[in-house]
C-alpha cells in the first residue's frame, strides 16, 4: 500500500480514524517520496521538520524514488487530466508511484484520483 500525505496529515493531527487504521493495517508502509517532501514544507520551522522525519522513521514508512518512469506516466496524466479533473503535479506523480509500484493507493481524497485508470484506491475511514 501507498499512504497518500492526507493520511500521514491525519495521523500526525492525532484524528482517531487514522491512529486506528494505522494500528490494524497502515504501519510500517509505503509512501512516495513527493509525500515526504509535502510534508516538510508544510512544516514552519527546521526544528518540526526533524520531528516529522523522526515520526515517519519511527512509523516505518518507506519512501518510494521516483523513477523515469513514474515522471513519464505522471506527465501522460497530467496532459489527460489536469484541464478536465484539475490533478495537480503531486498528485500525478503520487499516483504514478502507485502505478508504477503496483501499490493500492490509501487516501481520503478519492475523488482526487478516480478517473485515473490502472489505480486501485482504498478509502480506509
């Protein structure tokens, strides 16, 4: 499985749906390494982003690399979809990894990445 950053988000706000699905079924497993970096910049202080690091080495994640070929699927999706369903870079690229690693994507914001075909998704609460 491939945590999507809304689910990592989740956990780390101490919401209870996320501390239980990482309990029963999400610890210890993958995520993209565009995640990683949402992450950081979504943190305000060099300080918050060494605990962010910590927390994620501490959950066991995995970070995926983006490979050649998950750029170039991203951009496929980006040209099929960003003026229709307006999937952002990140997205595309997360769900590339997805894609490319053969993982089930595990995110809340289904409707960000329905339409792309070839994606499993699990909505875990």
């Amino acid at each position: 499985m491939l945590l999507d950053t809304n689910i990592i988000v989740d956990l780390f706000r101490g919401h209870k749906p996320a501390e239980l699905a990482f309990q029963k079924l999400l610890f210890g497993q993958k995520t993209s390494t565009i995640t990683k970096l949402e992450l950081i910049v979504g943190e305000i202080s060099k300080q918050k982003i060494k605990g962010t690091l910590k927390k994620l080495e501490i959950l066991g994640i995995e970070f995926l690399p983006i490979t050649p070929e998950i750029g170039d699927l991203a951009e496929k999706i980006l040209g099929n979809y960003y003026h229709s369903h307006g999937i952002g870079i990140m997205d595309a690229i997360i769900a590339s990894t997805a894609i490319v690693y053969n993982e089930e994507l595990v995110t809340q914001n289904t409707k960000h990445f329905s339409f792309i075909p070839n994606l499993k998704l699990l909505k875990p609460y």
